[in-house]
C-alpha cells in the first residue's frame, strides 16, 4: 500500500499554484513565451493565461509579465517574485515528498 498526495498554495481568493501552475510558470521561464509555454502542456493560451491571471491577482507583484514587441518578437518573463515562487514550492513539495514517503514505510 502507498500513500499518495499533492501540495498547493492557497490564498483567501482561492488556489494560488499547484504542479500544473508552478510548471507552467517554468516552461514560460524556458520559452520566453506563454503561447509556447501553454502548447509544450498541451494547454490551449487562454487557459494558461487564465492560470497566470489569476496567480498574477494574488500575488503582491506579478509573478509573469508580457514584453512588448520589437525586432525578435514580444514574449513573457517571469518576474524575481514569479522566481520565489517556484523556489518556495518545489522546497515545500520535497519536503512533503519526505513526509509522505515516511507514511507510506509506516503502512
């Protein structure tokens, strides 16, 4: 028998980032763009904006920003607070990962 679960952040407004969130936050970082992001998950653009709007409304500072046009294109970054993020979510999803492997030696 195994134990299994997932971790995710909320805010009073709701589901901030879980696993889909925090990877598409880093396939953007990887792209440079949403759209390419959002087509790597097999994810149409406007649910991934979707996802970036709503995490971008509840965070303090926006965690994705777009870059205008010019010569190569416009696209999207990921903000130093959008970087955080990742960071305090894949530290709190190893330490969950201990604690659930602990659980599932116990049963």
């Amino acid at each position: 028998m195994n134990v299994k679960g997932r971790i995710w952040l909320e805010t009073a407004k709701g589901t901030f980032a879980g696993e889909g969130r925090i990877t598409l936050l880093e396939r953007i970082m990887e792209h440079g763009s949403i759209t390419d992001a959002a087509k790597s998950m097999k994810m149409s653009y406007r649910q991934a904006w979707e996802q970036i709007d709503a995490m971008n409304k509840q965070s303090e500072k926006p965690l994705v920003i777009k870059v205008s046009g010019g010569a190569g294109g416009g696209g999207s970054l990921i903000t130093h607070e959008g970087k955080k993020v990742i960071d305090i979510y894949k530290k709190l999803n190893e330490q969950f990962e201990k604690f659930i492997k602990k659980q599932s030696d116990l049963v």
